[in-house]
C-alpha cells in the first residue's frame, strides 16, 4: 500500500514539473509574457513594482508550491520583465487591471483566484471592484487600500530606480487604481490582507482599511518590511491559507 502511495505521489510530482509553460499574449495592442505551472483551479499572481512574475513569485518558491494544489498562473505586467514597456502614463493605471480579465479571457478563465503584492495588490483589488463576477477570493500583500483621488505617499517617488527598464509613466498611474470607500464596502468577494509588521504601508494603507472592513482578515508577517515580505515562509503559509482549499 505505502508503494502505490508513493508512486502516486512521484507521479503528481511529476506532472506538477512539467507543467511549467511560459507563453505571451496581446491585450490592446502590448504584448504580455505569463508562465503556469500545475493543475487545478487558477490562482493568478500579480507581481510588484520594478518585479517580475519569476522574481516576485517563482524564485521564493511561491509559485511552486501553490503549484501543487493549483493552477498557477503568474503574469509579466506591462512595463516590467519580458513584456513590452509603452512609455505613455495612459498606457498604465486601470489598462493594468484589464490586463488580467484580457489574460483570463485568452486562458479560457471564468472565475479565478487573484493574489498581488505591492502594486499588484492595488490592481488585485481594482480588480475586485471592476470584475467581481471573476473572482472568486482576494489577498492583498504588501497594500491595503489605495483611496480614489488621493495622493500618492512619496515612498512611491523614492522608488524611482530606472535601471530597472521601467518607465515612470507606470508608478505615476498608480492614483488611477484607487478605489472610493464605498466601493470597498460593496466588496462582498473575500479578501485577506498580508503585511510585514515592518511595513510603513502598514501604516499608510492597511489600518485605514481596517477600520471599514474590520470583517477583512490582516496577517501581520513577523519581523518583515515591504522588500523581503514575499521570500519570508511566513507569507507563503499565509498565503496558501488565505487561497484556501481547492474544491473537491
């Protein structure tokens, strides 16, 4: 019996490994990269600023490790990694929420599960407010709640770093994927929130939410600041319980 069981479990192995395709696609006009790896219902990963798909996910050993319960799916966002990089500031904002329901809709997706970090977090929850009816369940890392017509904290200007390849039109669209406190009430999808007890968007963007949401779950990751939240096993624990199990 112990034989099968562990030859049941190479095979899964194994076909989790070799699902890893990497591939691009065309949403208005900008060509993306996305990579999947594993089998079952999709979770898409949504990177940070100045990151990448492989970077924010797959070398933390994130991506793998969903990968044995889901289909995961991450994304090069338009301006970062392999995917082409428009110099405009309207080419960004909002067209990075409609990336994600452009990559859902080429990959066939109804519902999804959706997880950002950083940056990825505010298009994670734009899109949570835009498309509900293609989400099945939100967490938000390193982000909180980004208000519509607010300024951007100046951490956001100290993050210039152009040897990175990505334009400044991206970070300067970021007031467009604010969203208004009645649009956070009307949520009705779950969300979880994952931050470094380090963090100063703890402060900035997490508490405010807090106190309109109080019903939405914030795990404190111990000891983490905003760049090394993500390669902590903290948040991959944190993670992988706030996506929950796959259905059976």
């Amino acid at each position: 019996m112990r034989t099968l069981q562990l030859a049941l479990a190479l095979i899964a192995f194994m076909f989790t490994a070799m699902r890893s395709v990497g591939d691009d696609f065309n949403s208005g006009g900008v060509k993306f990269h996305y990579a999947i790896q594993g089998y079952g219902e999709p979770v898409i990963l949504i990177h940070g600023l100045y990151s990448n798909g492989r970077l924010n996910w797959v070398l933390p050993g994130i991506a793998e490790s969903l990968a044995k319960h889901f289909e995961v799916i991450t994304i090069d966002c338009r301006g970062h990694g392999r995917s082409d990089k428009p110099e405009r500031e309207d080419a960004y904002g909002t067209n990075m929420v409609e990336d994600v329901l452009h990559l859902m809709d080429h990959l066939n997706i109804r519902k999804a599960r959706v997880a950002g970090y950083s940056m990825g977090g505010m298009i994670a929850m734009k899109f949570a407010v835009t498309h509900p009816e293609r989400v099945d369940a939100v967490v938000v890392g390193g982000m909180g709640w980004l208000k519509a017509g607010a300024p951007m904290n100046s951490v956001w200007d100290k993050l210039e770093r152009p040897r990175f390849n990505v334009p400044a039109a991206c970070p300067q669209s970021f007031p467009k994927l604010g969203v208004t406190e009645a649009e956070i009430k009307a949520v009705k999808i779950p969300v979880t929130i994952l931050i470094g007890e380090d963090d100063p968007c703890r402060k900035w963007y997490v508490e405010p939410l807090q106190h309109i949401r109080p019903d939405w779950p914030v795990h404190l990751i111990p000891g983490a600041g905003h760049l090394n939240c993500v390669t902590t096993g903290e948040f991959k624990t944190q993670l992988e319980a706030a996506l929950g199990k796959p259905q059976t």
